[in-house]
C-alpha cells in the first residue's frame, strides 16, 4: 500500500535483499542478486545447446528436509512452462536438482522484484502506469487459464525505465478447467481496482495477492 505518511510512498513488507556475492559455475561469473529468506536469485548467463548465450537469473534454494516444500514449487513452476510466455512472466528455462541444492533457470528481462521500489517515493503517474502493467500481465496469466494464487512484490518484476511488468513465483499456481474460465474481458483486474486494493489494503503483500 502507499504510505500515510507519503502517500507516492510505498510502504515495507517482507522483502528481497540485495546481496553482493559472487560466484562461479561452469566457468562463468553469477552474481547473488537477491534473496527473500528462501531463494537466492543470481544473474548468469545460459549456455544453449545451439551454442547461444543468453542473460538469465537462477534461483537456488538448498535441497533438505526444511525446504521439501520449496522445492516442490520450484519443480511446479517448471511444468508450468509452456503455459507461461516470457512478454508477461519470467519463463522457466531449465530444473536442475542436486544433492545439496536445487535450481530453476528464468529467462531474465532485466528489471528488479518490485518490493525493491517498497520505502521510496514513486511518482503518481508511474505508480499507475505500472499498475496497469500488473493488471495486463495478470490478464494474459489468465488466458492461459491460469491463477498465480501468490502475487506479492517478491513475484512482480519491474523495468522501472520502461515500465514492463513480469510476473514469476508460479510455484502454488493452478490451472483452471476450461469450462470454469471467466470472458476474456473479466479475466484481468482493471487498473482502477488495482491501484484501490494497493491503496486500502494494510500490506502490498496482501494487495497484490487480491489480484490473482
């Protein structure tokens, strides 16, 4: 939600923190970008089998007993893969999963999680143009027949230059039966109503989560 106080303000939740660790893997340098308590994002550089290379980020989660359930939403996501298009969502490009951690390759945008843009202003007329964005990109989930189930600013990245919205974090995300499916003029949240649950809701968490 926007703050009191500030109201081109956003105001904290639970967020992802910057890191500054960098390692190597395969002879390539990824940086720890991010982490929000129980993935780690880095951004790398993917190595087809064609030979192309391409920017990325992976998400790491370590593989044991305390985080059986995030691994099986990582391996969701990554089934979910055809149904996702990357103009909207960060796309799963590749589940790797070792004895000590497991990994989900996305197709990286650019951008940043919006819960980064948490605790600073942000002006009226970009808070709205991104709030349309949001609600395109939850349009097109939803012609995919799809409910994302948990949208939060750690799942809604932003290209705060262009203004692009992608969504990612499709680990409890649902398929809805064809029959059940709203019109495709009702499947999107409009703007407006975006930008009201933002506004009266006690979290952006909770806001967000509203427009899934």
């Amino acid at each position: 939600m926007l703050d009191s106080r500030d109201p081109h303000r956003l105001a904290k939740s639970d967020r992802m923190e910057p890191l500054s660790t960098t390692n190597t893997e395969g002879g390539s340098t990824s940086q720890a970008t991010l982490e929000d308590g129980k993935r780690t994002f880095f951004r790398s550089i993917h190595s087809g089998d064609d030979g192309t290379r391409r920017d990325v980020l992976v998400v790491k989660i370590p593989t044991d007993r305390s985080a059986a359930d995030m691994v099986d939403r990582l391996k969701h996501e990554y089934e979910l893969r055809n149904d996702l298009d990357k103009s909207w969502a960060l796309r799963p490009i590749e589940l790797v999963c070792e004895r000590d951690q497991t990994k989900l390759t996305l197709t990286d945008p650019g951008g940043e999680p919006l819960d980064h843009l948490i605790g600073a202003p942000i002006e009226l007329g970009s808070f709205l143009r991104l709030a349309i964005a949001l609600s395109n990109a939850t349009g097109r989930m939803h012609e995919r027949g799809l409910v994302h189930k948990d949208i939060k600013p750690a799942n809604v990245f932003v290209n705060s230059a262009n203004e692009q919205v992608w969504l990612t974090g499709f680990g409890i995300a649902a398929r809805l039966p064809r029959e059940r499916q709203p019109p495709a003029r009702s499947r999107s949240s409009s703007p407006i109503s975006l930008c009201k649950q933002l506004l009266d809701s006690s979290s952006a968490g909770s806001a967000l989560s509203q427009c899934s």
